[in-house]
C-alpha cells in the first residue's frame, strides 16, 4: 500500500467502525435515554476529526517524501507563502547563488511592473515574467506573490525532473502556487507539457508562476523552426513554446530602470549596496549592477592569463560554463567540475608550465559573492554547483562560440547515463546541435536502450538522425551509417509513440529518397504527411514536395507543397509557400510572384524577407527591374540599416545552401541556382542589399579557388558605401592580401 493512502485507511475505518457501532446500539436499546442522543452526535464528530488528521498526515507524508526535491517548511510539510521570510528561504535549495540569503539584506524597490504582476497574480492562471537574466524579475514577481497569495501552498520543485510531481502536487494543495524560477529548465524530454498546464488551470485555485530570461525566451520565438536538417532542437523548442503559449499573463521586466524606480530607489540610498548601484545605474541598470554579473564576468576574463592568480578558479569557472552550454542545466558534483578543470588548465596559455593556486582557493574565488548577490560559481544543495546565467548567456553571445570540448560530453554521459535519461537526451541532442556528432550518438544510444516508452523512442529517432548526418559528413562510411540509421528509423517508426513514429516515417523519407528509393521514400513521406502530427507531417509533405521537383514530377511536386500550405504548421506554410514559388519561376512567374507575396504578407520577418528577394529576382528576370527594386526595398526594411537580424540571417542561408549542395553531386542544380541567386541581387544595385550579396559572392568565388574574381566582389562591396558590407569587405581583402602566394 502506497505510504500516502495509509492515514485515509485509517479514518475511513474507524468511522465504519463508529457508525457501526452506533447502528447496533440503537437497535439493540433504542433511544430510550436522552444520553445516547449526545453520545451518537459525539461519536459522529469523530469521522471528520479523522479526515482532517489524514489530511493533514497524507499532506506531510507527501512533503517528507519529497523533501529531496521540493522546499519544504519547518514541520515537515509544504510551506505557506506567508512562511518565507525573504527570498533565501525560497531559493537557497536551487537558487541561482545560494547567494539569496544576503540579498534580503537588500531593500525591495518597488518597479513599474509591480502593479500589473500583482494583478495578475490576483486575476489566477499562467504568468509568465521575461527579461534579461538580471533584470530583477525574480525578486519583483516574489514581492508581488507575498503580497497577494499569502495564503497559498508553494510548490516549488527545485530539480528539473520533479515536474510531474509538482503539478500532482500544485491540484492536491488547492489554493496552490506552482514556482518555475527559469522555466525553461523545466521544459524538454519528460519535462512539462501544454496538456499538463491546461489540465492545472482548469479545476481553478492554482496560481503557475514562471520566469524566463529574455536569451532563453529566443529560442521559442519565430525561430524556434529548424533550418536545413536539423530539427530536434526545432522540435524541444516547439513544444516549448506551446508550453509558453499557454500563459494567460506576460509581464516583460526592463533591464534599464525608470526614472521613477531610480527615485524610489534614491529613497533608500543610505543603503551602500542600492547606492552603489544607482551610481552605475546608466551603464549596467540597477537591478543588473547589484547581481554583479558585467562584473563577474569581467573577473572570469581577467582571471584567465597566465599572470592571474585565479588561474585554476578561472578553469573551474569555465568547466561550469561549458556544462550548462552542453544542454544541462542542473548543478552538478564538485567532483566532476575538479575532473573537468583540469582539461582548461591544460588548455590555458601556457599550459604545463603554470603554477595556480590550490584547489581550495580556487574554490573559494569562484563562489565569492560580489555585493552579497550571485557568483560565478553557484551553489545549490547537495554539494552542487552550476555557472551563473549571465556568464553562460555571455558566452553563447560571442560571434560563433566553439562547442565545449569533447571532455566535458564525455563526463556528462558518464554522469548521466545511469541517473537521468532525460537530462542525457537534451545532453545528446545539443550535441548534434553542436555538431558534435560521435557524442551525440553516444548519449542518445543510451538512452535509446536504456530507456522506456516515448523517451527511448524519441531518442532513437534522433539517433537515426546522428547516424545519418555522420555518414554524410564523412565520419563514417556512408553506406554503413545510412543503413544504421535507417534500422534506428524503422524502431522508432514502429514504436506507437506518435510524435517519434512521424519523425521517424518522415527521416526515413528523406534517408530513401537519397537512396533514389523512390516508391518507399514516397510511402513514408505520405505516412508521416497523414500522421496528423502538426509539424512533422508538414515538414514531411514539404520535402515530398522538394524531392518530386528534384525527380522531374512538377504536378505532384505542386500538390504536396499545396497540402501543407493549406495544412501544414504556420511556419511551415510559409516555408511551402515560397517553395511553390521556386516551383513555378521557371513555367508560370506569374503564379510563382502569387506565391512569394503571400509569403511576404503572411507575417514571419525572417521568412518575409527570403521572399521578397526571390521576388525580386524574379521580377528582375522579367525585365521588371522597377518592381525588382521595390522588392529590395521590402528584404530591406525588414532589417535594421546593418541588414541585422532578417536580411544577414536570409543571405546566410543561401550561402548554407550554395555549401551543403556542394557537398553533394546530385545537387549540383541546387549549388548553381544560389550562385544565379547572388548574382541577381548584385546586379539590381538596391544600396542595402547589393553590397551584402556582394560580400557572399564574394566567398563563394573565393571557394570556387577564384582569388581575382572574390576581390573584385569585395571591392564593390566597399565602393558600395555600406557601413556593414564596407567592414566585412574591408576584413576579406585584408585576409586575401595576408595569404602565401601559391606560385
């Protein structure tokens, strides 16, 4: 018997055997005497005395039970919001410093936003706070909570994989709050879903409060979609997203405060801490500045030459950092971070000849708390440590971060493998994300054996997905890793769990039909377009659509890009939309400029902007260079004047388009028709779109072992008197004039 039911059992019984008891005295006595009368209505009090006691007895089993994975108040039970005394005692378990217990210290200033989360609050639901990772948003939403849901249960599970539990116990604590300080920790593999969100909302009196840092946020954006092959992190990013979508409150906390916070906050400057921050609150933002992180990140860096005395706590720093960047983002041992450490020591300018400092003082600089906030290393319980936010995120912002070094996969599959598949799964599948792919079949080989139902066979899946994209990058003979791949496919397909039986029938489309087995690559892509599954079985028909095109089948190609048009997920109709204009440009412009405006107005700026280039192409071939030039004008003004995010983002495709083609004979027809693609936009001469194109034409003679022909794109790049284009050609001659003459 479950240890939970056992105090029901016991009040159940006892008041049978009351009522029992009661039944047979009266009817061997009957109610002769007044006294039975006060005796029955005594005994009858007892019942719900008892349900009360296993209430309350079931309700502290559940907390002792759970204790390792939820804060729990004094007395072994589920707190009280009115029981937490400031921020520490919420966050100390999993918190982002350990460093909560000095920042009560700090008085609450209150925001501009304080009002609205208090409202929301109030109102019930789903709220949902962003801002960047030191904005401040976790200690404005947990002074709103304290104000307005004193009296509600907290739920607060401070490991990732506590989620389900959370919710069970978030609908047995009425009036509850669910706590999800970084949300995003909570998503991905068996973690929260859309369907467990509604199902909680639905019976009333729970209140889910969520933050998410603003760079986290991204990644569920209108990005979320995969591009070229990649897609399991499309997918963890797609649900996510629903997750999200599922909010009934967004409140957005600025980094910068107003000037109004900034006066309240002036009303408390005899405090050192909160002065100090005002005096730097121009540059960093108050909140920012008291979590210290610009700071920190400043001493990480500066810590790492060979003249620092931090040298090993800087390693120690970095081995942290590169944790949470390779898709894990609980704490994790002592022990594995002093192993791992060693590997950037070794790593460091100088390498076996430096001296840093002992273990312990290393220790002891990467856990320092700058003005009794955060860390660079943060403590969570447990002997569990994981890197600062701030420095992760500053990372992951450098033009082209490196992946973390194979030492760092391999310690995390040996962690993992035998105590968290799930946390094994998004560890495997940012390394494919990565490109990392010998770690990425690892770990997801694991879990694909190890594990049960829907986790192993999504895993497999995606592990069909590494063998095949090892194949085709060389690192294993093709032939070989094509059939392995498709093995995994096939299990996987025959799983029974929708979401990986359409991924898998729709990988094994693509794997087929590069095998030219045309007739079964046709059936799976058809089985996976009719699965019902909202991405996949567009996606599925999408790419039928690319494959009967690339056989010659123009009208079969046309009805499958029109299915997913009419039934495809959102992004994937647009993605559909511009390839039926691709379709058609050769054999009805007409119907082909249809199809790229419809993209154009269809509301993705990233997708809007790939049309209206090829639109514009197209109109130029049409001889319409007016109607080519104002389509130039709409890529453009979807950008800023540097052409950042949506204009780089498109031109950058085409050049991933021009190399993978490239890679491959059979798509040779593909590789020309994105060097046709350069061409066209530099000759129409629009003044923020030519001088880009140039830069990627550019690189593509270079390429092609055309030094002469890549100089003069760039040198009309640079005559082209953009700022952005004049830098990078600028860069590209210089790199071209710096190369060894060949002869």
């Amino acid at each position: 018997m479950s240890r939970r039911w056992w105090p029901w059992t016991v009040a159940v019984v006892c008041s049978l055997v009351l009522a029992a008891a009661v039944i047979a005295a009266i009817v061997r006595e009957g109610l002769e005497y007044a006294g039975w009368l006060g005796t029955i209505l005594a005994l009858l009090a007892i019942p719900p005395a008892l349900i009360g006691w296993a209430r309350r007895r079931a309700q502290a089993d559940d907390a002792g039970r759970l204790s390792h994975v939820f804060l729990a108040a004094t007395g072994d039970r589920l707190p009280h919001v009115r029981d937490l005394t400031g921020l520490s005692t919420l966050d100390h378990r999993y918190g982002r410093a350990g460093a909560r217990a000095d920042d009560d210290e700090v008085p609450f200033i209150r925001r501009d936003a304080s009002r609205e989360l208090e409202e929301a609050l109030r109102a019930g639901g789903f709220l949902l706070v962003t801002g960047e990772s030191t904005a401040g948003k976790t200690r404005a939403v947990f002074e709103a909570m304290r104000a307005c849901l004193g009296g509600h249960t907290l739920v607060a599970p401070y490991r990732s994989n506590a989620v389900h539990q959370a919710v069970e116990l978030a609908q047995r604590s009425r009036p509850s709050v669910l706590w999800l300080d970084d949300i995003e920790r909570y998503l991905g593999g068996a973690g929260l879903t859309a369907g467990m969100v509604n199902d909680l909302l639905d019976g009333g009196g729970v209140v889910i409060l969520a933050t998410i840092r603003t760079g986290a946020l991204d990644m569920f954006g209108s990005r979320a979609d995969e591009t070229g092959e990649d897609e399991r992190e499309s997918e963890y990013r797609r649900v996510g997203r629903q997750v999200l979508g599922t909010a009934t409150h967004r409140v957005s906390i600025p980094l910068h405060w107003s000037d109004k916070e900034v006066a309240r906050a002036g009303q408390v400057a005899g405090n050192e801490k909160v002065a100090d921050a005002l005096a730097h609150a121009d540059e960093f933002g108050v909140a920012e500045y008291l979590a210290a992180g610009p700071q920190l990140l400043e001493d990480w860096h500066g810590a790492r030459t060979p003249s620092s005395e931090h040298l090993r706590g800087a390693a120690l720093v970095a081995a942290a950092v590169d944790v949470r960047r390779a898709g894990y983002s609980a704490g994790v041992t002592l022990d594995l971070l002093r192993s791992l450490h060693e590997h950037y020591l070794r790593a460091s300018p100088g390498g076996a000849l430096l001296r840093p400092e002992p273990w312990e003082s290393a220790l002891k600089w990467a856990t320092h708390r700058p003005y009794a906030m955060t860390s660079m290393l943060i403590p969570q319980g447990d002997d569990l440590y994981r890197a600062f936010d701030y420095l992760v995120d500053a990372t992951e912002a450098r033009p082209e971060p490196a992946a973390p070094p194979r030492e760092v996969w391999d310690a995390l599959t040996g962690h993992l493998e035998d105590t968290d598949l799930p946390a094994l799964f998004d560890v495997g599948s940012t390394a494919y994300d990565y490109g990392v792919l010998g770690a990425a079949e690892r770990a997801l080989r694991l879990v694909a054996d190890k594990g049960e139902g829907e986790l192993s066979a999504s895993a497999r899946a995606m592990l069909g997905l590494a063998l095949e994209t090892r194949a085709e990058a060389g690192e294993t003979p093709e032939a070989d890793g094509y059939a392995a791949a498709r093995k995994e496919y096939e299990r996987a397909a025959a799983s029974g769990w929708p979401e990986a039986v359409a991924h898998a029938q729709m990988r094994l489309g693509v794997l087929l039909a590069k095998l030219d087995e045309r007739a079964e690559s046709v059936a799976w892509f058809k089985r996976a377009r009719d699965s019902g599954h909202p991405w996949y079985g567009g996606r599925a028909s999408r790419h039928l659509g690319y494959w009967l095109d690339w056989w010659g089948d123009l009208d079969q190609a046309r009805e499958a890009f029109q299915h997913t048009i009419e039934h495809g997920h959102p992004r994937q109709s647009i993605k559909a939309m511009i390839a039926m204009g691709d379709l058609l440009a050769d054999h009805d412009p007409d119907a082909a400029a249809a199809a790229y405006r419809r993209a154009l107005s269809a509301g993705d700026p990233e997708l809007a902007t790939a049309a209206a280039l090829y639109l514009g192409i197209l109109l130029d071939r049409a001889g319409d260079r007016r109607g080519a030039y104002e389509a130039m004008d709409q890529a453009a003004a979807l950008s800023d004047a540097d052409g950042a995010p949506w204009l780089i983002a498109s031109l950058d495709f085409q050049l991933d388009d021009y190399a993978s083609a490239g890679a491959l004979p059979r798509l040779e027809g593909r590789k020309a028709k994105s060097v046709r693609r350069f061409e066209r936009i530099a000759d129409i001469g629009h003044p923020r779109v030519t001088p880009l194109a140039l830069v990627y034409l550019g690189l593509i003679r270079l390429a092609e072992g055309d030094e002469a022909e890549a100089g003069r794109s760039w040198e009309q790049a640079r005559a082209g008197g953009h700022r952005r284009a004049g830098e990078l050609a600028d860069e590209l001659l210089a790199d071209l004039s710096d190369e060894p003459d060949p002869s």
